[in-house]
C-alpha cells in the first residue's frame, strides 16, 4: 500500500507549474475568497457565507443558491489547506480561521451543519438523499477539514468533521432503526477515508463501506424515499434514464456489478475513488476489483484523447462505448480531476504506469483547458472542436466558445485550485520499501518514507523536454521506481553517467539499490511529434488525425491558421517544433505542412474543391482560446 | 400567372408513384380515419372526433390532445378530398359528410369553429394567438373544405369555412374596434387564399394579406397579449430565442424585412406560401420578392441535399447558413412538403427550373423519407445519417432510428397523404397561353387551358430512366414548357423522332407551336451517377461524397454494406447501376468499389488502420430504414 507523500515535504520547483500554482495562491484564493462574500461587483452573488451567518443565527435571511452552496466554502479551504501546508500566509490562515468559527456557530448540536437543511427546516433532513446533496456536502467538508488540519495541525475543522461523520454514523448504517440510504452524489465515502486515516476511528470507514454496500440495490430506497415525501416520478431519475432509472446516480444495480461507467461522470468517478480508498482500508478487494472493471472500462472506451471524460451534456454524463464526438462532449473539468483522483488511487493500491499516465493525461490537457492561463477565466466544457457559430447560434449546443469568469454553479473553479495547490499528491507515493515517481514535476522533496529519511531534487522541464534528472541528496537504500510514460517509444536511463538497464515492472524503471548524496539518475524520453489515430470504433475520426508530442494534445486554432479549419488537412510526419517563450505563457509549437480546401462553389457541386498548400500551426489544446474567441479543431483530416 | 391544372383532369398513371397513392387511398385514409376514432387498440387516442363531439354537445367530456388536435380531422379530409377527385368512392364520401355534418353541429352561430376553445371555454378565444393555433385549425379548415368541395361539388363544407372566415374577418383587422393580432403558426394566410380563389370573396384575400402586414411590428402583439393575460415570459418566445424573441415564430420582425429563414421550419415555408399566394393575388409584388429572398436563402444556404430543411430538434428549426449537421437535423417530413409547396407557389407566379427542382428534390428524397414502403410507419425526422447506438442511448439525441406507427402530435401522416393523393397539382401548370411540364410523374390529361382542350398522355419511368415521352390526344396550338432538371448535363429532345433545338427559357425547354393528334414529343434526360460534393463553407462534409442519380439520393445501410459505415469510402467514378424490381418496392442500385478501415487497436494509436477493399452498395435514401433497424449514411468518405 503506497501513501502519497505529505505536501509539506514537497517542494515545487516546476517550471511549467510554479506560475500557475502561484496564479492559483496569490489570485484565485483571494478571489474566490470575495466572490463567498459577494463581494464582486458583476459577479452572480454567491450567498455562500451569507447562508452560514443565516445558519448561525448571526443574520435573518432566507437560504440561497443551490443545495450544496456550502461546498464552495470547503473546496476553498481545501484548495487553502493545501496552499497552507506549503506556502505558510499567516493572514491566509486567520480569515481561514475565521471561516471555520462560523461554520462552528451554524454546526447543530448532534454535529449536523449544512445550511440548506438547517436555514429551510430540519425536520426536512435526511429525506431526499438521491438530489439534495447532504452527503456530497459532507464529503467535502471531511476533504477540507483533513487539507487544513494537515496543514495547519490546528484540530477545531477536524472535530467540526468528526461531528458530523458522528451525526451521520448515528443516523445512518445496516442497524435497525436506522436510514438504509446513500448519497445520490457520491463524496462522502472518500471524504469518510480520508478521516479515517486521520483520526483512525474504525466506524468512519466502516460508514462509508456500507454507504457503498447498499447502494443500488432494490427494493430501491431513492424509490421509498420519493414514496415517503409523495413525490411524483423524479425528472432526474425517470424521464432521463427511462430504461435504468438511477444510471446517472450509479445506483441501477449494486457496485459489484456495475462494469461500465455510466451516468454524471463526477459522480461515477467519485464513487471510484472512493470504492478505492475504502476498499484498500476496509481490505475488500472485491470493491477495489470493481472499481478497477469501471476504470478500464472508461480509459480504452470512453475517454477523450485529452483525458475527458462525459460524452453527453445531458446528464453530465458518460453515454456508452466509442461515443466520443468532438464537439458535443461534456468533458467538464471536473471530470478530468475526477478521473486523476480515481487513477492514483488505484495506483497506490497496486502500481501500473497506466494510472499515472492517465493522471498526465488528464492534467496537461482536459484539466489545465479548464483554466484560462491567467487563472480568472473557466470552462466547464471541455470540447475537443468549437466552431464559435454553431455554439452561439445552435439552442440544442451546450459548449460555451469561450472560458467564463464565474458559475452559479461553481464547481470546476475551486476544484481546479485544490488540483494545483495540492499537486503534490500526484507527483510520488511511497510504501515501506519502495517510492513511486509518478509525474516528472520539478520538485525538492524532503521526506521520510522506506524507513528512511529521504532527499533528493528532481529537476525537468515537463512538458516541453522529455529529460529528467533526480539528485539524491543523502545516502539511502529503496526501491526507486520511476514511470516510463505510455508515449515515449525508448529510453535512455543513466546513473552517474552510466548507462542502466533497468528492469520493467508494471512500467516502472526499478532503481532497486542503495543511492550515495550526490549521485545523479538521469532518464531521458524521448518527445516525438506523435500523429495519432483513433479506433475505427469510434466514429468520428475516421481519416483525421490528433497530434501529441509527450503528454501535450496539440490543437488548431483560427487565430493562426484562419477560420474554417474543417477545411485543412495536415500532412503527417511533416512537424517541426518550435519552443516560444513569449507565447500563451510559453509554448512549444508544432507546425506541419498541410492544405486548404476551399472555392465558393454551390451548396451541391460536382465540382472537386480547391487545394492550395497551408503550413499549419499547432498549439497545445490547453492553451487553446486565450487569444480571443475562435473556432479549434484537435482531430484534423489526414492529407 | 399560372395555376395547377385541376386534379380532375389528370389520371396519374405513374409506376413509381401510382403504388403509393394506392396504398394513400387504401390503406392510410382507413387507417386514419379509425385513429381519429380512437379505434386502432394500441395506438394512442386521438380524441379528434371525440372532441368534436363533445363540441356539438352530443357528449359530454373534456377536450383531450393538443390544441390544434383539430386538424387531424381537416387534413384528413383534404387527402380525402383529393382522392375523391380522381378516384370517387361513394362509401368514403358518405364517412367524410357525415363528419362534416358532425363538425357543423361543432359550428357556432358567429362562425367559430375550435373544439378547444369551444369545450374549454370561449370567452378565452383569440387572447393567445402566439401559442394556440387557433389561425392554424382555420387555415386547414379552409385547405380542407376547398379540396372537398372542389371534389364532390358538395358546397355544405365550403360554406361553413366561410362563416368561419367571416369570424376571423369579424374580430381581426385595421380597424379600431377589432383586434390586430395574427398567428403564431402560419397557415390561415395560404388557406385564406384559397377560399378566395374558390369564392370571389375579396375580404378573404384582404384579411391573409393584413395578417402578413401587421405581423412581427412593434410593439408586439404577442407581448401585449401576453401582458394581457398576465403571463410570465413565455419558455416559446423568451427562453429559446433569447437575443430574438419571436424569431422562432418569424415575428421578430416585419415579413417584407426578413431576409434569411428562421425558426420553426413549417411556420416559417407556410409563410412563405402565403406571403406568395397574397402576393400574386393581392396584387403586391413585395411580398412575393421577400418570400423569394427566404427561400433562395434556404435552397443555397439551409437545405440538405435530400431537400430536408430545418437543422435542428430544437424548435423544430432553420438554425444559420451552413450549419447542415448529418445526424442532428430536424428535417421533418412536414417542412420538405412545405418547402415543396412554397416553390411551386412561387414557380406558378414567375416559372423558372429552380422550383420544380427543388419540388423533386423534396419529393423523391426528404419526403418520401417520411413513410415506410408499405406506408404504415412515418419518420418525422429524416437525418442524412444514422447510427442508432447513439440515438437510443444519448439522451441529447431526438433523432429515431426507426419509424414510428403514429404520433401523438400526428403532422407528418396526413400531410404525407395529402402530399401523395394531391400530387397532380405539383405535375402541370398552366396560363393563357402555356403549360409547365413540371414532374416527369406519367399521366394522361385531359383539360381545359391556354383557351383551348388540351389532351395528352406522357409517359416516364422516373426516377429510374430519364426519359419522357409525350403523345399529343389531340391537335391543339400551344407552348409546352418542360423542365430541365438541374441534374441533366444535356438533354435530347425530338418531335416525332425528329430532333428540335428547343429554346432554353428559365431551366425550361420550349416549345410553341401548333400541335397534331398523334404528335410524340420525347425528352431524353441522362441519369448519370453523380458523385457530390458540398461547399466547403460546410463543416461536416469535407472529403466526403454523397451519390445521386438523377434527383435521388442514395445512402449506405448497414445491411448492405456491414456495421460502422463511418469506416468505408467510395472509390468515385466506379458506380454500376443495376435495377432490382423485387427490392424495396423496385429500386435502381449503385455499387462501387471502395474500402473499408478497421482493425481492433486500442483507443488511440499511432498505427494506421488496416484498409481492406470492399464493394459498396448504395440504396435510394428515401428507401431506407425498411429492412430492420440498422447504420444509414448519406455522406460517404472519398476514397
């Protein structure tokens, strides 16, 4: 079993990431910070602090926004949590403080706190799990309350959190007497871990097996539960999924048997990870089995070559196999850290260069898109084609042409800045013996881990240069494993200067050997342009192709290349790259040779179109759309 | 000015079409009829006649369907109508009086004719034209009762459409006292018309042409009649079309300033009927150029290839120029006959190849679409691509991968029927001293026109065989103008076998002579395989090819050609003809050469796709979807 390194024995020193973690620190918290207050002129207010001074009997008011406005408060102090445990800011950390003495005032007696429940009416709690997001919002408050703890090693948000896990250990689980239903948005259960591991108290995780347990099974309880409010049939649950009500819950049929993801993508992927955790600390593997089924299933059929995941803006949701249209996906940010929070979970359990590939994926492509670069503008979308007309002019088109400053719903903001700030996770895990170097992000790490204390500085230029070189900083003996990423075709791995031929387990380069202060292991992977193909599966890229170089998905965007772009074709193995400093925060370009079809011919012709010779410019899909509004094409015609 | 020659004086003979009016007469006009008596178990009730009846107070009940449910009935009895006119049918007449002699005790003492409003309350008559369809019940009240009468000479029905047209004129008009309102669907102004042209009545043709002029001015009527009856903004007129309220209902602005199609498809082209038929009769050229300047926006800009017209579900709508999507259109069966409609109205004022073309374009393709072969089932939505994984399992999707039985909004049905059962009237037009030769569908006719008894028999086996032979019956002196398709590269035309330079006047070809009894006059039109590109301005056709020969449309199937039709391409210029009388009804097939990728890779590869040969076998499209459910695709890759 691997642990993520502590962040506080991370340093990054990254310098594709630095800025905008900095970005992250210094503009987004701050920001955020205002938009809970409703502070921002022009700004949709978010009534998030507003609803716990109301909850705390601080204030009159009526309750507003959506039922889970509280997340907004506790995403945030996750994402300051994080950013506390490595970036100290005394004053940060006081209107942090501040924050949580509210939330005390608002938290009831038998520890419930959520404001929705406690400002509309407590008697109403507990009776409509599968919309009302309870769970969900308790969920993230355990994430926070765990972030700041660990950050700060101040106790007050954990016993907060440890109350509540209390209020629904008491009023939850198989014993009779008690309610036998779950979250209809899963978060609870890897909320529940993770204050498991804190406090150590068994019955947290015991809560959140069975949270898992007796979900979907029938006679269905989101059924019974509507019975008992004398609700008519439930838009979300029957009209979308007439076939399988609750698919989009992931409650259709228990999670053992559930093989293929289906339903609001976060939700289907929070459930996994938090099938993982719970299934590593409560030892039963059969969830972590299941977990490993859907997982599969999603990255070889139902994932964007950027790391997106959802097909379908209807739901939010996965739709089926190969379903992966450009330009009608979902693919919403948070989905893609979704998904890294459920790869390197599983990785922890049992180690395969696949989870921190998909975990590189999503990161340098379907999460980063979600920002604009300088951190104030956000998509939920996540489109792999946009052609500005049909997004604006179409009424069935759900994908914005362009990043927005700010959601009612604001999900994908916050859960951006709890990624960036907590990057660190991602990067290494270690267990007794051995250490994972899972994402090659520049960084100094002071640690103890392998019954050691270990330090060394891993330097690299992620991921524009495919070379990587790790200083040990004092003399130690563990199992060193590095990931040989999915896309490079060789390696070359040195010591010293000399040559390694290191063995390949589960696409790891073990390093297993006692390391002296001073010694240098340098991996080098190589970075071709890679034009990539999709499975004649799916249907819509038959003929195109997607350039990758490393990690990095590449794009077309109008601005350099003109309007139109379904009109070009590049010809593959023709790519000359090109790093440029001063371009969208520094980008290493790619140009090809292609063409341009073109003419003005009749709607109907049969009139062969025009071709003249185009060079084309590629740019890295996550910088796409910070150069103004424009069409963007990833997967481009074959010349 | 043209008109259509009367249906009485044409025997259609057709073997391609013939068929199907066959199965029109015999098999839908039953059909319908037991479904407007809610006799057919399985089928939803219709409540048509049920309401009438209610409405005449021989029953006592609620009004149940939609509010125009009405019409069931009306467009019923102007398929009957036109049956009747060239297959008299003493049994059928006897249910279709009756039912009128019904809907006459239905008639209130001012004329009032609405089963809805008549049951749920008539003091709430004319306060929602916007929504209600009041204008649109009337207006095929009116279609209804000129084709009856025009068939059985049976006044009864025409009399009671003009005490309805009384009342409208009553209540709408300039003057003060009366209310300025017009219809949110269009309709009335087309059947307003053709009152007129049965009766002389000049208030009838005065009355369509105010609802033309004071439509779309503001302030709006829609606004201030929603004022009125205290609404909330509307979900129609505000939340679809924000930028342009009413847009979806071309109110958005005056007729005469509206330059591009918009909206709901079928109000929009019955506008453009009206606003040709007003024009002309009226007497006001400026209605006739601005539906002219829609319409060539449409055919140039908006239309599929199949003569399908209207991009997207939402709204059942025009979305913008090029935006032509294969899989995602709207394409109701409904809006290609209105289209067909609208251009041979507009054909009849300034004749010119375009309209006919675009007649047969819609005829043998996005119409005929519509129905089953044996003409029991009916797509409203006629996509140009198929694959029915995606339309069953993504909820974004309206499209059906099968057609269905009935609707419970039953448009498509009886428009298809009347379509069919008056079909003569889109074969010949005449004036003074010409006749338009139109549709190439076989015939004898026998009428009166250009002052003179004109007899004659064509022969043709279209759309199989572009040739076209027509006997003269009798000796007469006039000009016989006959299309040349668009799709004819050359042409050869003879007179008793002898060749004739005919001149070239608006796509027609002309020939004003004096004619002898016996006379064979033949065109030979070459029926090329075409393989067809679409303008690059459109973004989902690139490399792609769609076959037609002479006007049809063809597709792929899967059960031709195997699943995932996305991975063949067409060797151009390879096609072999072949008919086949026992497939489908008959049909002329293509086969190609061509390939077909595949390959069981993983998601994304850098390996190219395995590409084996593979013979194609292309279907007409309007004959698809009748071997079972599978894949159809109209735009094939290019090999």
């Amino acid at each position: 079993m691997y642990r993520s390194l502590p962040l506080k024995d991370i340093h990054i020193t990254d310098p594709f990431f630095t800025a905008r973690i900095d970005t992250a620190r210094q503009v987004t918290i701050p920001y955020m910070w205002e938009t809970l207050n409703d502070r921002i002129p022009g700004v949709a207010p978010s009534h998030c602090i507003e609803n716990f001074e109301i909850a705390a009997g601080l204030k009159q008011g009526e309750f507003h926004g959506f039922w889970f406005q509280d997340t907004d408060l506790w995403k945030w102090l996750e994402g300051v949590g994080y950013s506390l445990a490595t970036h100290p800011d005394a004053e940060l950390e006081k209107t942090a403080d501040a924050a949580i003495d509210l939330a005390e005032k608002a938290q009831q007696p038998d520890g419930y706190l959520d404001t929705y429940y406690i400002i509309k009416g407590l008697d109403k709690r507990f009776t409509n799990l599968r919309d009302n997001h309870e769970m969900y919002v308790a969920g993230h408050m355990f994430e926070a309350a765990v972030a700041y703890y660990q950050a700060t090693g101040k106790r007050k948000i954990l016993d907060m959190a440890c109350r509540v896990a209390d209020c629904f250990d008491a009023n939850f689980g198989p014993e009779e007497g008690k309610l036998h239903g779950y979250p209809g948005h899963q978060e609870i259960e890897l909320g529940l871990a993770k204050l498991y591991q804190v406090t150590g108290e068994e019955r947290y995780i015991k809560l959140a097996k069975y949270f898992l347990d007796v979900r979907g099974h029938q006679p269905h309880y989101y059924d019974e539960e509507s019975l008992k409010r004398g609700d008519k049939p439930s838009f979300w649950g029957q009209l979308r999924y007439p076939q399988a009500p609750y698919t989009y819950n992931q409650a259709h049929k228990p999670v053992r048997e559930q093989k293929e993801a289906n339903g609001h993508s976060v939700r289907q992927l929070y459930m996994l990870s938090g099938m993982a955790d719970v299934g590593e600390m409560a030892g039963d593997p059969t969830l972590v089995e299941a977990a490993e089924t859907v997982f599969q299933n999603i990255i070889h059929k139902q994932m964007y070559i950027t790391g997106g995941v959802g097909s379908t803006h209807e739901g939010e949701a996965f739709s089926f196999d190969y379903d992966l249209p450009p330009e009608r996906c979902y693919t919403e940010t948070c989905a893609s850290i979704a998904l890294a929070m459920t790869a390197s979970r599983l990785n922890r359990i049992q180690p395969n260069s696949c989870y921190g590939d998909t975990v590189e994926r999503a990161l340098y492509n379907g999460i980063l898109s979600g920002v604009s670069l300088d951190g104030t503008k956000y998509f939920y979308i996540n489109p792999l084609e946009v052609w500005p007309d049909r997004c604006l002019r179409r009424q069935d088109m759900a994908v914005d042409p362009e990043r927005q400053g700010w959601f009612g719903c604001a999900c994908c903001p916050p859960n951006v800045l709890r990624t960036l700030t907590g990057l660190g996770a991602y990067i290494y895990a270690a267990n007794e013996d051995g250490l994972l170097v899972d994402q090659y992000i520049a960084s100094q790490v002071k640690t103890h881990a392998c019954g050691q204390d270990i330090a060394f500085t891993m330097e690299a230029n992620f991921p524009w240069q495919g070379n990587v070189k790790i200083t040990m900083d004092s003399a130690t003996t563990f199992k060193l494993m590095l990931r040989k990423p999915y896309w490079a075709a060789n390696h070359s791995l040195t010591v010293n200067g000399e040559k390694v031929e290191a063995a390949l387990e589960n696409g790891y380069l073990i390093l297993d050997r006692a390391f002296a202060a001073g010694d240098v292991i340098e991996l080098a992977l190589p970075m071709e342009v890679r034009f990539m193909n999709a499975s004649s599966r799916v249907p819509n890229y038959v003929g195109k192709t997607a350039l990758m170089r490393g990690p990095v998905v590449y794009c077309l965007e109008q601005v350099d290349n003109g309007g139109q772009l379904w009109n070009l074709a590049v010809e593959t193995g023709s790519a000359q790259v090109e790093h440029h400093a001063d371009l969208l925060c520094g980008v290493t370009t790619i140009t090809c040779q292609g063409q341009r079809e073109a003419g003005d011919s009749d709607l109907y012709t049969q009139q062969l179109p025009d071709v003249q010779p185009q060079q084309l410019t590629f740019v890295p899909y996550y910088a796409w759309g910070n150069r103004g509004m424009g069409e963007m094409m990833v997967w481009v015609h074959r010349k």
